[in-house]
C-alpha cells in the first residue's frame, strides 16, 4: 500500500467534529461575511465568494498555502498534539500498545539534543550497503532494500489496488526517482526553471559538503546526480499526459518486463522487496523503464554510489541535525515553496507520527474522544 494517507481515522474523527460544532453555530453553510460584494461576481466569481476571508487569512509564515482544510488541519494537529505529549509522557505504557508506540515515536522526533548527537550515524548502515555495491545485481539489491525503508530510487514502485479490478491489488512501477517536484523542473526553458536547476545544483553541493565531501568532490557529486536525474526526467511523462488513466495503465507479464529491462531482472527485485511472486504488474510508462534500463548499462557504479546515498540523505533530512534539515528547508521549503519560516517541531513531529503510525494514533485519539 501507499505509505501517505489522505486522511487517517484520527482526521476522519476530528472532521467529523469540526463539521458538527461548525454547523451547531452557525446554522448555515455559506457564511456571507467571507464574501467581497464589492467586487462583480461576472468578473473574478473566486474573489466575489472569498475575497473577505483572503484578506482576513493570510498565509501563515510557515505554510506555502492557506485555506480552510488547512484550518482544519490546524485543529486535527492540536488535539493530535495532545493525545501525543500525553503518550510520549506517560512512563507505564503497556509494551507494544498503541500508546507506547506512538508515545515513543513522537518523543524520538521531539528530542533534538539526541538527534544533534547523533548526527548523521543514523545512516550509516545505510551508506555502508551503497559503498559495497560492485556489480549491477548488487545495485538492484541495494535499490529494493532503499524502497522497502522508504526511499525511492530509479523509479516508483508500489502496491495498490487494480484499477481496472477493484477487487484485487497489483504491483505498480512509475516514473520517479528524482529530487525536484517533476520532469517540468529539470527541462523548463523558462528564466524560473533555470533558476531553479541552479540552486538545486547549488543545494546538492552543500548537501554532499555536510556529509563529509571536500568541496570539489562535492560539487562534481552534484553534476553526477543532477545529470542522471535530468536523463530520468527526459524519459517522465508530462504532467499533460499523466491526465489519461489508460495512458499510465499498461499490464504486462514479467517476461515482458524483463525483456524491456534485462538488466533490471524483475523476479529478482520482487523477491528482494520481499513482494510475493508475481505474473504481471503494472507499468506505468514504459519508456521510462527503457530509459532505466539504459542508465542501468551505461552509468558507472561509482556514480550510482553518489545517486543513492543523495536519494538516502535527501529523503532522510528533515530528521536529521539542524544543518541538514535547515538546508532541505531553506531550499524545498523556502527557495522552492514559498515558506518564510519551518513549522515548529511539535507539529512535524505530530504530522510524522500521523503519516506512519496513523492507524495507532487514530485509535489512541477515539478512545480519549469517545465514550465506547
């Protein structure tokens, strides 16, 4: 399944709530005083029915976006915040309770001086399996075990189910492993696009420097990762094409998909992602596993090296010590989304013990909230 949710038991629960006390106060569902009469509703409708509320809302310093879902999210991470503190601090937590697990999860992210002293051995592992790749089969191993802890490298893979049979699930790969938003980014012509590309580059340099890199390693790691990432944008479906369902659905055997991508070896894969064997999966764009296999035959391990351990550092950021998570916000937060300042820890930590461990912490939020 997709790690992400869009909303988890505990945000159907608080939306329930909020809907429910908004309407008890309210009575209506269209408040007036939100509304701009000054401006004629034939000429910009968007600011005659919300115009008020714009000009009473701005976004807040921290968000690139505002509206009244992110209100509601406001009020989802504050009662969240408090069944959290309330776990994190509670020391008799049954072992293996949902209590206990999302009590300590929340707490690991909260304390700051254990991470700074850390630093980035956390990941060290990590980066020891990358450098003892040798052969292509190695890299695939080292691809499928970045997957499985979620890290996406070379391309999208995922279960979920058929779209052309809701009563069964199947293996999907995409187009993916890149470290800006979409192909568009890395190709654009347009004075913003390059501008974009040049502080990328510029970020990847810094990032490879806080690892350890002298500075002319790190930024030939950065031309390395920015060109063969550029290579994996050429072959991505624009977003235009992306609109069509049936273009992004193309079933095929794995006979097929080994024929596409030999050197991928798709069974091999699927055992190392510890997925069940399979006859077929999904393959949403086919020339994009032609471009995989190519990277695959003619870029050089020591440069897929450099690709993996960015794609784990990148992914691993916003949790690692200040430097590494202020750099990942200064340019994906602030450079490239508009923020002016980062959220303030409580609330990642809230929304990152939501993302995976939802489940837990929804039922820790119904059990405080409602009688049985």
């Amino acid at each position: 399944m997709k790690s992400s949710k869009v909303l988890t038991l505990a945000a159907l629960a608080t939306f329930a709530l909020a809907a429910c006390n908004k309407t008890q106060k309210s009575g209506v569902g269209i408040n007036p005083a939100n509304m701009d009469t000054t401006v004629s509703p034939g000429e910009n409708f968007y600011l005659y029915a919300n115009g008020s509320w714009l000009k009473n809302n701005p976004i807040p310093a921290s968000e690139s976006r505002w509206g009244s879902f992110n209100e509601l999210q406001e009020f989802n991470n504050k009662a969240l915040r408090t069944v959290l503190e309330e776990a994190a601090a509670k020391t008799d937590a049954k072992s293996g309770s949902n209590e206990q697990k999302v009590g300590d999860f929340y707490f690991s992210g909260m304390d700051s001086a254990a991470i700074e002293k850390a630093g980035i051995t956390p990941l060290q592992s990590e980066f020891d399996a990358i450098n003892n790749i040798k052969t292509t089969a190695g890299l695939l191993k080292t691809v499928a075990h970045l997957q499985r802890v979620g890290v996406s490298p070379l391309f999208s893979f995922y279960v979920y189910i058929d779209q052309k049979k809701s009563d069964a699930v199947v293996c999907y790969v995409n187009q993916g492993g890149l470290g800006l938003p979409d192909r568009d980014y890395y190709l654009g012509t347009d004075d913003r696009s390059k501008g974009i590309r040049e502080e990328y580059v510029k970020h990847l340099s810094v990032v490879f420097k806080l690892m350890g890199d002298a500075e002319a390693v790190a930024t030939k790691n950065a031309q390395t990762v920015m060109a063969m990432e550029t290579a994996l944008a050429k072959a991505s479906m624009t977003r235009v094409e992306l609109r069509d369902p049936y273009a992004s659905y193309n079933r095929m055997t794995i006979e097929q998909v080994n024929a596409a991508a030999p050197s991928l070896n798709f069974a091999t894969f699927l055992a190392d992602m510890k997925v069940p064997a399979q006859k077929e999966i999904v393959v949403g764009q086919p020339l994009f596993l032609a471009e995989v296999e190519k990277q695959l035959k003619n870029t050089s391990i020591e440069d897929w090296k450099t690709y993996l351990k960015w794609m784990t550092v990148n992914s691993a950021a916003p949790f690692l010590p200040k430097a590494f998570a202020d750099e990942n916000f200064n340019f994906f937060g602030k450079y490239l989304s508009g923020q002016k300042e980062r959220q303030p820890r409580w609330k990642t930590c809230v929304q990152n013990t939501n993302v995976n461990l939802g489940e837990a912490l929804g039922m820790e939020f119904a059990r405080r909230t409602f009688k049985p």
